[in-house]
C-alpha cells in the first residue's frame, strides 16, 4: 500500500508531458507500401458502382490535384499500451487504413506518429482505428488546445462585502476568452480560467481595475516557475538593461520584472530548463560583482499581502482613536462634569459652543482622511451600478456628519437656534468598523492557516553535492531549499526532512512519510526509490536526484488543489449571494421609510410625543434611527458565513489526508445516505499476500519456502511475486540470494516448473498437478476446497512428485473494514459492495466486512448504471473506488471518493482523494461535511439574527415603550461583531477531530 500511495504523489500531480515525442522515428514496417496511394483508387472508390464508365475524366482530374496535396502529420496520445506487442498491434492497424504513409508506436512515451494523405483518411478514421484495436487515442492537437486553457490566480484589494465579489465575477466572466471566474470573499482572491489565446492576464488585471479594486497577479497558470529575487546594491538604467538581456538569453527563461522601489526582481522561467542558482549567477555575473542577488524574503505574496493589510487596518484604528476619544469625551463624559462642562458651552460665535467646534475640528480627519476607504469603495459600486457596505457606511456617516455641520453652522449664525451634533456618531462609527475590520481580517487569516502547516513541512534549508566531471563527491554546499534545481543532488541526513522530489541514488534508510501520505509505518528507501519533499527520513543517509521542484512538487500539487477548493464555492452560498444582491437596496429604502416614518410621527396632530426627549426634535430622532438601521442591516456577516466556514473545512481535510474538492463536494459529502464500495484496492489491499501455509511433509518452513521462491523469482505473475516476498520474510537481508534455478518452464494460468539444488520443483494450481502426473492426496483436496470457500487462492507446492505443501494467496481485507461499515451504518449510511469479481469471493468478502447489499460480475457500465438506479430512488449517493474502470461510476455518484493509491484517471474524476488509501477516512470525509455545514447553517442564523433582532431595534421600535434606541455607532459595533463572531465559529473547525472506530 505504501508503494502505491507514493506513486500517487510521484504519478498522479507529474503527468507525462503533453509535447509531441521527438523519438518516435518512422521506419516502414511494409516496404511494398507505396509512396503515395494511386490516383486509379481514388476514381474507383470516388465513382462508385463497378462498370468501366465509373470514373469519369472530371473525377480522375480532381483525383490528380488531390494526390499532390502535402502529406500530414498527426501525433495522438494512445493510453493502455504495455508492450512492443501492443505497440505493434496499433501501427499494424493504421498501415492499413487507405492514405497512411507512414506510422510510428512508442509504446514508452504512449505516442503515435503517423504521416497520413488527408485526401484519402482523416484523423478522426486512425483515431476511431486505434480505439477499434482496443486503445484510448486522443489527438494531440486537442491536448495542445486543453494546454491553452490556463487558470490564473488574483489577489483583489478593496472588497468589503459579497456585493463586492458579484461584482467583480460579473466583470469577469463577460472578459472574451474567459471561460471561468470565481471570486472569494474570504480570501479576497479571484480564480480565474482562462483561454490564453484570446486574452492575457494584462488584460485580465485590466478588467478588474475597471471595477475599481486593485488587482495583483498572483500566479498566472502558466507551465512555469516563478521566483522573487532581492538584489543589494544600486538599480540603475544601464545595470537594469545589462541585466535583463543577460537573463533573457538564458533557455526557458519567460519573462523578468524588475522593481527599482524594492529592489525586486521578479523571474518567470521553465524549470526543465533552468533554475534559480543560474538566474542568481548569472545576474551577479552581468554587474560584474556590483550587485548581490538573494531569494526575495517574503517568499508567499499573500502572507505579505495579508501582513500589510492587518497593518494598514490596525494603524487606521489608532489614529481614529487618536481623534474619536477626544470626540467621545467631549460629548458624552466631559457634559456631566460641572467645571468642563461650562467650559465647552462657552459661546464661540452666536450661539456655536467651544465643544461643538472641537468636536468638528477632531472628526473631520476621521471622516475624510482615515475614513476616505469607505468614499472610494462606495463610488467604485455606485459607478458599477451596485452597492455594498461601503455605500451604507458612507451614506450613515455623511448624514450625520453634514448634518452635524449644518446644524452648528446654523447656531453661528443665529441668536437662538440650538445646535445638536452627531459628531461622535460618525468618528465613533468609523472607529468601530475600522476595529471589526482589523478583527475580521485577523480571524480570516486563520482560516488558511492548514496551508501554510503543509508549506512549512519543507524544510528551509538543504545540503547539495558537489560532483566532478568524473562523478566523484568533491564536497558539499549548504543552499536555501527554493534554489534547488532540477537533477541536483541531495544529501539527506537521519532525522532530516526531504527538501524535494526525486529518487535515492546511494543509501538505504526508512522514511516517515505521513506527513504527506498519512502512512504511519516507515517505508524503506533505497536506490532507485522514489522520495517526497517535506517527508522526514529515519535512519541512514541518502542521495536523492531532484526531480519535480518548486510548483512541480507533490506538496506544491497539494497545496495547490487545497487552495482551488477553498475557491471553489458551495451551492448553499447562492443563497446568500441572492440575499446579498438586493440587500443593500432594501436597507437604503427601509432606513429612508424609518426616517419619514418618524418625521410624520412627531409632526402628526395629537400625537402623544411626551416620550420623545426634549433635546431632540422629531426630525434629529428620526435622522439617528434612519442611520442605525443603515449600519446594522449591512450583510458583511452573511457573505463570510460559507466560504470562511468551506476554507477551514477544506484545510482540516488536507491535513488528515482528505482532499476535498471544493464547496460542491463538502455540500453533497453531508447528504450522502448511501456508500457504493468497490471492492479490490478499496475494501481490500489491492495486491496478493500469502495468508496461509499447510506443510504435508516433514519440513522446515524457511527451506521449504527458498525452493519455492527460487522457482517462483524468475516468474513475472502477481501470485509468483506474493511468495516471493513472503518467502524474503525469513532471511534478514533485503538482497537474499535465492538458490539457482535450472530449466525454468512457465505455463501461462498453470504455474512454474524448476530444477532447485537437487529437487525438481512444481509450483501450481490443481490442474498443472494432474496434468504433470502428480497425484494429489485427500488431505490436499480437502484443503483446496476449503480455501475456495474462503476466496482463497490455493497453489499447491510438488517436489520430486510429490505433494509437500499448498500456500494460501489472498487479497487481504484492509483493516478496520468491518468497523468501518459498522460506523457507516450507525451514522444512517447504508453500504452496498459492487465488484467485477465472481459472486464467490464477493460473497466471502461482504460477509467478513459485514456489508449485505452486494453486486457481483458487474462491468464499469454498469457500476454506473447502479449508481444512477440508486439516485433515481430517492438517494444521495456516494462511490468509492481506486481503479479505471470505477472511473465512469465515480463521475456518475453524487460523491465521488478515489483511494489515493489508485489511478490517475480515478482520483481525476473524483470529488474527494482520500490520500492515506485507508477506509476510515470515507467516514471522515462524511462526518467533517455534516459538522462543517452544522456550522454554515449556524452562521446564516447567528448572520441573519443580528439583521432580524438588530433592524427592529434600530428603527426604534422599542423606544416609545422603553426609551430604548441603538446609537448608531452601537449598531455600528454590532455590525462588525457580527462579523468577527462567524469567522471565530467557522474557525472551531480547526479542532476537529475525526471520529474513533471501536476495535
């Protein structure tokens, strides 16, 4: 298992390239093939019928013009080849379709070249052809096309709300050559896939821009590397120019930016070809020793970004109260306390007071200078035909700001008006949502938190060899992990981490990889084994020749398909984009009707107003209630309450080895009330062990298993490989050297025959017995039918002919399958087993697991014919499988789970990778979606319970009773506490813990 799931990160996020093979080499297998097919066949087949008048001189003409066309060269993509005989099988049926020139197989890249007339064949006819011989092919030119389709990645700085995010995927998605756009609120990043033909990330950046927010490249898709580079020393136009052209003439560079304010230079470039050591070198070469050239060190632009952004936040909240408290004091405390109080009544001009002037000195900065984010993000909406929060803020605060200056502009100019301001109610409103904001980006960088956990699993720094022309180790250089390269090699210390991928080229340990993998047990490494970066090796030193570095890595895929589901959206956040949509409006008109509402209150006749306070007239009440109900009805809480609760859920997953998919796959994960299971790979092991040994002899065990394995070692046969590494678990050594087998004879579906030391060694099943005359006796009968009631495979073992043993060989359930379907049940999930096998060992299987719902003999089709019959009555259902073949029935599931260990094809058509291939992870998977969506249906309550409870109050509606009214600057705290409180509840997911089988 161990294997296979390392070939997952090695295999599946390293597919083999798209480009077209350079060593297919075309060699005519059929020299009597002409050059050009005649022109005589083309009349023939062109005028049809069979008569001597069938091809007419108009046909035969055109026939002439169409042989001198060019000849064409198509290379498809051919999956499922495994040998030369495959190889030879699909350019044997090629060469004989009409107009093929020539036709190459390299069965080791899984290409076909062939140079064809397109007159007389298309490519669809050789495609059709190669999956007629019993092979997938896909034209490359298709592939090259699915290469121009790019996604690329944008930080977007400015959004308040989910209005906000509408907004800009809006714009987006109207981009020509836009197929895809996905803006999060949460992450405040834009995902985007794209055609790159079409149009540029340039213009893409452009696009959002327009809307009014600012746009920051974060990856472009690209089949590249990108790195960040710090340069000491002075930037200057020539140095710049020098520079560039130096780097730009280096192979698989792709573009270079550089930053004179920063000193940043910023370098895009194909890892195959080159790599950050020769970027720096060459760069520090070009300055001749001028300059010194380091990797960036804030290597994660979004980290920084995040940083700058809680900074700007918390500075914008100090200097606020640096002017707010003052306005605070002055209004609400500084009025009871008798001395002060008739020091800030004293008259400026008419009737305008010193602490009314102060007041408006000190909240001017906060309104227009610490406050100017709300003015642009409201025109950016209001210019785009939308509204957001920052229209409600803007709208509450200026109402009570010119308000505020109206009225004591009034008092300085009259003799007997009284002036009453609301100063305090637009600084202390700004102040508190600028605090909410700080909180809230605070709280929202937790949320990602598991991302950053597995990017620091790589180590920072990594020892490389040196090698002398020779391949000799002259020494070896401590370097930062990030400027490893492509075939360097690696020194690996015990008790070290892996600083990349690659394979060991000298040395033995065992390495922890469940940091990656989830595989507990040590997996021992040695030459030509595979390794991945970030994993911890135990004991022993080893070599390892980088192979896949930087974005190519395993835990740069990971991380990478971790950050795609954190934007991909649930559909249960449609329901409050919906909202969120016309909120805003609503709020505006219903904080207008609060507003008139009280104005004809208090002016109707014989209105009982003795409960309005006298230091207010009707029309200041109903200004203060109009406000609050603006600022308290703002949706912010209900934007943030799924993606914020989808990015911790998501995160927590990764880190115990589930890979989900995005919203979409968490939100149907809850529904499930019905497992399909496969059964080979996913309910068992995947791969034969020897289970049982019964000696008919007198024999020591360890000597009887050496005869065997040195029979058996020559032999390419799953079952022969199981003996053989059972039989390797009675010697010490890894490289045990089995006795020497003489006149090996294999029979294919029979078994092996050898002469080992002095024995003549028969290793099979019942049949190659009877038929090599050998009896077999009762006793060996009666175990063979035994072991085929058990689903066993049973091999007998002859020596000199005769009977002395018979091994057991099964596919081994995994553990805890019983438990884990016991535990599916006690959750309300039914389990149902489908499996091509025979219904024998089916039915073995399903009663050791306890599962009593079980298809047998059934073909990929029709697992997926089962899948959807179960949909149809009502289920939501999920599939579990490893292999090609359950491909069609995990697409087809409303939840697709591939086992890790499995096949590319699979884990690509899954929603959900459960990367540890053990089965107790589809019960986290299920039981981590129901506890995630538990606390999305608490968000939307908790979002919306503020808004109900919250609104009412505002507009006063218990102030007649109670002379109870919410300041707007309270309404304005609630407003931001409202979001900090959902982004702290969707932050307890970080302590999940999956649930504990009972052994």
């Amino acid at each position: 298992m161990a294997t296979s799931t390392r070939a997952l990160f090695l295999s599946c996020f390293h597919g083999g390239g798209s480009e077209v093979s350079r060593h297919l080499v075309l060699r005519p297998r059929y020299p009597s093939m002409p050059r050009r097919p005649k022109a005589a066949a083309v009349v023939g087949e062109r005028g049809g019928g069979g008569g001597g008048g069938g091809g007419d001189l108009e046909t035969a003409a055109a026939a002439a013009v169409v042989v001198e066309e060019e000849e064409k060269v198509a290379v498809f993509a051919v999956s499922g080849m495994t040998c030369a005989a495959c190889a030879g099988s699909v350019e044997k049926a090629v060469k004989r379709l009409p107009g093929i020139h020539d036709a190459a197989v390299d069965v080791l890249r899984d290409r076909a070249q062939v140079v064809f007339y397109p007159a007389f064949v298309s490519e669809d006819k050789i495609r059709e052809t190669i999956q007629d011989v019993g092979f997938e092919a896909k034209l490359i030119d298709e592939e090259v096309k699915e290469k121009n389709i790019l996604v690329c990645r944008l930080h977007i700085k400015g959004m308040t709300c989910t209005s906000c995010a509408s907004t800009v995927e809006s714009i987006l998605q109207v981009v020509p050559g836009v197929q895809r756009a996905s803006v999060a609120l949460a992450t405040e990043e834009a995902e985007i896939r794209y055609d790159r033909r079409i149009v540029a990330v340039s213009q893409l950046t452009h696009a959002v821009e327009e809307t009014g927010f600012e746009a920051i490249l974060i990856t472009t898709g690209d089949d590249q590397s990108r790195i960040d580079l710090k340069v000491d020393g002075t930037l200057n136009e020539r140095s710049i120019l020098i520079m560039k052209s130096s780097v730009q003439a280096l192979p698989g560079v792709e573009d270079i930016k550089v930053d004179t304010e920063l000193n940043k230079i910023t370098i895009s470039y194909k890892p195959d070809q080159t790599g950050p050591r020769d970027l720096i070198e060459v760069i520090e070469s070009a300055a001749s020793g001028d300059l010194t050239v380091s990797i960036y060190p804030e290597a994660d632009g979004r980290q920084q970004l995040r940083h700058e952004e809680i900074k700007r936040y918390k500075q914008s909240f100090l200097w606020s109260l640096v002017f707010t408290i003052p306005v605070f004091l002055t209004s609400m405390v500084f009025m009871y306390i008798p001395g002060l109080k008739d020091g800030l009544e004293k008259k400026v001009f008419n009737m305008m007071s010193i602490g009314e002037l102060l007041r408006w000195i000190l909240s001017t900065p906060v309104q227009f200078v610490i406050g100017r984010k709300f003015y642009t993000g409201a025109y950016k909406a209001v210019s785009h035909g939308s509204s957001n929060m920052d229209v409600l803020i803007a709208l509450g605060t200026n109402t009570a700001y010119f308000y505020s200056v109206y009225s004591i502009l009034r008092a300085a100019i009259s003799h007997n008006y009284m002036a009453t301001d609301f100063f305090e109610t637009s600084s202390m409103l700004i102040s508190f949502i600028l605090l909410g904001k700080y909180l809230e980006i605070l709280a929202k960088g937790k949320t990602s938190e598991a991302i950053a956990k597995l990017m620091d699993l790589a180590p920072e720094t990594a020892t490389m060899l040196i090698y002398d022309h020779e391949g000799n180790v002259m020494g070896e250089k401590e370097i930062d992990s990030r400027l490893i390269q492509k075939n360097d090699v690696i020194k690996v210390v015990p008790g070290g981490k892996v600083a990349s991928d690659g394979f060991v080229i000298w040395g033995q340990s065992h390495v922890n990889e469940s940091m990656i993998t989830g595989e507990s047990r040590p997996v021992a490494k040695r030459k030509g084994d595979t390794v991945i970066g970030g994993t911890m090796n135990e004991n022993g030193v080893l070599h390892v020749r980088a192979t896949f570095v930087g974005s190519e890595s395993a835990l740069a895929q990971i991380v990478r398909l971790v950050e795609s589901a954190q934007m991909a959206k649930a559909p249960v956040q449609k329901f409050a984009d919906q909202i969120s949509r016309v909120f805003v409006p609503l709020v505006i008109i219903l904080s207008l009707l609060t507003w008139l509402a009280w104005l004809l209150a208090g002016s109707f006749h014989g209105y009982p107003n003795s409960w309005i306070p006298s230091s207010m007239d009707s029309f200041q009440l109903a200004l203060q209630f109009g406000i609050s109900v603006m600022v308290v009805a703002c949706p912010c809480a209900l934007g943030l309450a799924t993606p914020t609760a989808v990015m911790v859920a998501t995160g927590v997953g990764a880190l115990q080895g589930v890979l989900i998919k995005g919203g979409q796959a968490l939100e149907s994960a809850q529904k499930v009330d019905c497992i399909v299971f496969d059964k080979t790979g996913t309910l068992t092991v995947g791969k034969p062990v020897v289970v049982n040994t019964r000696l008919l002899k007198n024999m020591v065990l360890r000597e009887f298993y050496d005869y065997v394995a040195a029979a058996e070692v020559n032999s390419e046969h799953p079952l022969a490989k199981a003996i053989v590494e059972h039989a390797k678990k009675f010697h010490s050594g890894e490289n045990y050297i089995w006795p020497a087998a003489r006149g090996f004879i294999s029979v294919t579906g029979h078994g092996v025959k050898a002469e080992v030391s002095d024995k003549g060694v028969i290793v099979g099943n019942k049949s190659f017995m009877l038929s090599s005359g050998i009896a077999i006796p009762v006793e060996a009968l009666e175990i063979l039918t035994e072991e085929e009631e058990n689903a066993r495979t049973a091999i007998v073992v002859a020596m000199d002919q005769e009977v002395v043993g018979i091994i057991s060989v099964s596919d081994p359930i995994k553990p805890n399958a019983r438990e884990v379907i016991s535990y599916l049940k006690s959750m309300k999930v039914e389990s149902i087993m489908v499996t091509g096998d025979n219904w024998g060992t089916a039915n073995a299987i399903s009663k050791e697991v306890g599962i009593e719902n079980i298809v047998a003999e059934a073909k990929p089709e029709q697992k997926a014919e089962k899948v959807k019959e179960l949909q149809l009555s009502g289920r939501t259902v999920a599939m579990v499988g490893d292999g090609i073949n359950d491909s069609p029935a995990l697409v087809s599931a409303d939840v697709g789970l591939a086992i890790g260990a499995g096949t590319d094809v699979a884990i690509e058509a899954a929603d959900i990778v459960l990367m540890k291939s053990n089965l107790e992870d589809v019960i986290t998977a299920i039981d981590l979606s129901r506890k995630t969506f538990f606390r999305i249906r608490m968000n939307y309550v908790w979002a919306l319970g503020y808004n109900i409870i919250g609104i009412p109050i505002a507009a006063g509606v218990l102030f007649p009773s109670t002379r109870l009214r919410l300041p707007p600057w309270v309404a304005g705290a609630a407003m931001a506490a409202s979001s900090v409180s959902v982004v702290c509840w969707s932050l307890l997911l970080r302590y999940y813990k999956s649930p504990k089988l009972v052994r």
